[in-house]
C-alpha cells in the first residue's frame, strides 16, 4: 500500500540499504535506490522524489554534491544526510550549510528514522 510519496536513497553499503528499503517500504513509501551519488543525480530529475536520503561517502559524487545539486535545482525537496558515527563534525556542519534539512548518525534508531522522514516529507 503506498502514500504516494516517493523516496530516494542514495547508498553504497547493502546492508543499510536493506535495512532502509525494509523500513521505508512498510510506512508505504515509494522508493527509488541509487548506489552512487552520479547516478543519484541522474535520477532525481526523472523521479523527482519528495525527499532525498543520502549517505555522505558515496563513489563518484559525495553526498554533499547530492545535497547541492537537490538544494540548486529542487529548493522545496528535503535531504537527510546519513553519515556514520566518527566521521568529522565539519562534513556534518557542511552538509547543513549546503542546506541539508536533517542528519542521522549510522547506525540509527528505525523509529527515530521514521518520525523524521514524517515530519520532512508530511509538511
């Protein structure tokens, strides 16, 4: 059963991935996966997502050039940016500046992904 809203994920490691898939799919979201940040850009203006999760190390294009591209060309679509624990606090602050609307720290909390995945694309 889907909401209508669609989701795309950007990342690399399958095991988050999965992980994702399995949470966002049972809250009905439609997703659209990207394994890497160029073909996350080639994709978002075919799907034109209603929120955009990203990793932040990505190959190819970094999750912060994601958030640039989303922030220039799609100002109204929000981006969580997800980034493991111990990566530096600057590429946080960064991705903020670069307009990230959110940030979750890997590994997450599935109900805390939830509530703001809701609160960002509910708006």
């Amino acid at each position: 059963m889907s909401n209508g809203k669609k989701i795309l994920i950007v990342e690399d490691d399958n095991l988050t991935m999965n992980i994702l898939e399995f949470i966002l799919k049972k809250e009905g979201y439609a997703l659209t996966i990207a394994r890497d940040g160029s073909e996350a850009i080639e994709k978002i203006p075919e799907v034109n997502p209603d929120l955009v999760i990203t990793d932040v190390m990505l190959p190819f294009k970094s999750g912060l050039e994601i958030t640039n591209f989303v922030k220039e060309n799609y100002t109204n679509t929000p981006v969580i940016i997800l980034s493991a624990l111990g990566e530096e606090e600057n590429t946080v602050t960064n991705g903020f500046k670069l307009g990230a609307d959110d940030f979750i720290a890997k590994p997450f909390n599935p109900k805390e992904l939830i509530l703001r995945v809701k609160r960002l694309i509910e708006k």
